[in-house]
C-alpha cells in the first residue's frame, strides 16, 4: 500500500501560481521589452514558425510545473508498506552487562586450542547465546571505570552480536564500575513488565570505581523486582613465564585473585538470582546454556509493516527533466535543427 509520511508537503504545490498571481503585473510583464503583436504572422510568412516549435514552447512551459510538483512528491516521503508481521509475544527483557577493565585482557582462557584473553571467549559464547534468544528483547551494557547503555532493549538480535563483536578492552575504561552498570541497567529495565525483568552481569574483578557500590544497587533491583545472575569469569591458575618466555624463573600464578566473589553471590542472593563461576571455556558455554532454559513470560504481542521508501524515484525524474530542459535552453539551434529537418 503507498503512503505519504507527510502529507501535508502537498499543500506546497499551488505555491508557484499563488506568488505568480500575487505579483505585480508589471513584474510579470517585465521581461518583455518590446511587444511585436504581428511577429507570429512574420514567422510564418517567413518559414519559421512549425507545429514543432509550437509543441516545445509548451512542453518548456510545462516542464517547470511538472518538476515542482515531483518536488513535492518527493518531499512528501511516499513510501510502500508491505503486509504486517508479526513478532512472537513472549520472551524476556533481558540486560547483559558485560565488563571491559583492563584485566579482561588476560590470556588464562583457551579457545579452539588456543591461549586467548577473557574477552575472545566471552564474545565466542554470547554470540552463540544471543543468536538463542529469539523471542526476547536484549539489551547490551558495556562497562569499565564508566558504564554506558550500547543498545537498548530490542528485538534486533543481530545488531546486538554486532555491537559485542565490536567491542575492545579499555574503550570504557580500565577500572571496574559494577555499581553503576546494575544502577543503569535498573534505570531502564524497571520500565519493564515486573515478571521479565533480567540482568545478566559478566566480570572478572571487584568494583573499584562508580557513584554506587555493587550492593546498593543489587537493593535497588531488587525493589523493582530485578533478578541478577553474576558470572565470575577467569581461571584459578596459570603459569607465568619466566625469562625470555621460558619455563627458567616461570612460576605458578592465580590471576582471579581480585575476583569479589562474596559481592557477587550477595548481588544474586538479594534479587533472587543465582552465582556462576566460569574458570574456562566451557565452563562459561554451559552457564549461559543453563540461563537460555529461563521460562518465557506472556506479552503483548506486536507487530510491524515494512516499508521502502520511494522519494527518490519522482526526485530522479525531476532531475531527469531539469536536464533536458536546461540542455534546451543551452543548445536552442539543436531543436531548431530537428524542426528543419521535419520539414524536408
């Protein structure tokens, strides 16, 4: 079905005539010096005048019209709406809140075989879970010394991976703000129904910077009855090289030693959440495949129209028109070539 967005774009089609009625006759008259009534009689007795040269005067008085009003059309925002879709009514609103410190850049975790940092791993498993939860709106929290909202809650999936594919080390800073990603993720999840509300909080350290402390803001999610399940990610041990990346002066190491366990169990105990704690790979896959069994809740159903927008099909004939019409004005002896040979 085609649709006008702004219709009342239309209004400015009799724009044109209303400003040249408007006018002064002398201002519509000024640019004719001299009248020469007789003159159509001289060209005809002189051969120059043809039904050619009568069709394109008309045509060059049209054109102008013709081009304004594609103008308008085209400003109007027309636009196809195809049949409407429907979006799955139940699901969960579910925040993630994912921890970008500079510890994340530890290499204790190991993927496909390979020694990589927390953060390749924690990408590699949201990806996979992310591309679960159909049916639920997700939104994305990423956090270090600051917390910043990267995607509101939606149902676009794919934008999500995206956005967490997309995101390094450091970009929030390289403190841990634990606090104030649960106080932002309870500002926007406390609009939501009471039953389906939330929050995923990933990280490998303890709450070093922020306004609020982790507990405070645990009290708060829960009086909007928020659930957190808190994931402790990083190993218990590594080995560190010793000189020159050999095993001389290597030693044996345990670099979850700033984790704050207790603080995360107290944040999941206060909202009815649950602790994890992933010290590897598949520790942390079978964490989120245990949260992907979370029950979906009844909502309201929605649905959508897609659309594609058509301005520029009248806005590509107006310029299609406006050249000709100039290359007419430019090149008068081309019209008048063609007017001569139609004669012989």
């Amino acid at each position: 079905m085609l649709e006008l967005q702004w219709p009342w774009m239309l209004l400015a089609a009799p724009l044109p005539w209303l400003v040249y009625r408007i006018a002064s006759p002398a201002t519509r008259a000024s640019g004719a010096a001299l009248r020469v009534p007789f003159y159509r009689g001289l060209a005809d007795i002189a051969g120059e005048h043809s039904e050619h040269q009568d069709t394109l005067k008309r045509w060059q008085t049209l054109m102008p019209w013709l081009i304004w009003i594609l103008l308008v059309l085209a400003a109007s925002k027309p636009v196809w709406l195809g049949e409407p879709v429907q979006i799955e009514g139940s699901g969960r609103d579910l925040m993630m809140a994912v921890d970008l410190s500079g510890s994340m850049e530890i290499g204790d975790m190991e993927l496909n075989g390979e020694s990589v940092d927390r953060l390749i791993v924690t990408k590699h498993v949201l990806t996979d879970f992310i591309e679960r939860r159909k049916g639920d709106r997700l939104g994305l929290i990423l956090f270090g010394s600051q917390a910043y909202l990267q995607a509101p809650l939606t149902f676009d999936l794919k934008t999500i991976g995206t956005l967490m594919d997309e995101s390094e080390i450091g970009m929030a800073g390289n403190k841990t703000a634990i606090g104030d990603a649960l106080g932002l993720a309870v500002k926007h999840l406390r609009k939501r129904p009471q039953e389906s509300r939330v929050l995923i909080l990933l990280t490998d350290g303890a709450n070093t910077a922020g306004e609020i402390t982790p507990v405070q803001a645990a009290k708060l999610a829960a009086q909007e009855n928020i659930r957190i399940y808190s994931i402790g990610l990083g190993a218990d041990e590594m080995i560190q090289p010793g000189f020159f990346g050999s095993s001389i002066g290597a030693r044996r190491i345990n670099p979850s030693a700033d984790l704050d366990e207790k603080t995360l169990k107290e944040i999941a105990e206060l909202t009815g959440g649950e602790y994890f704690r992933a010290k590897n790979t598949k520790e942390l896959e079978k964490i989120y495949g245990e949260l992907d069994k979370l029950e979906p809740v009844k909502q309201e159903e929605e649905s959508f129209r897609p659309s594609i927008a058509l301005f520029f099909w009248p806005l590509a004939l107006a310029l299609m028109l406006s050249l000709i019409m100039a290359t007419l004005k430019a090149f008068p002896e081309a019209s008048i070539g063609l007017s001569g040979r139609s004669r012989q």
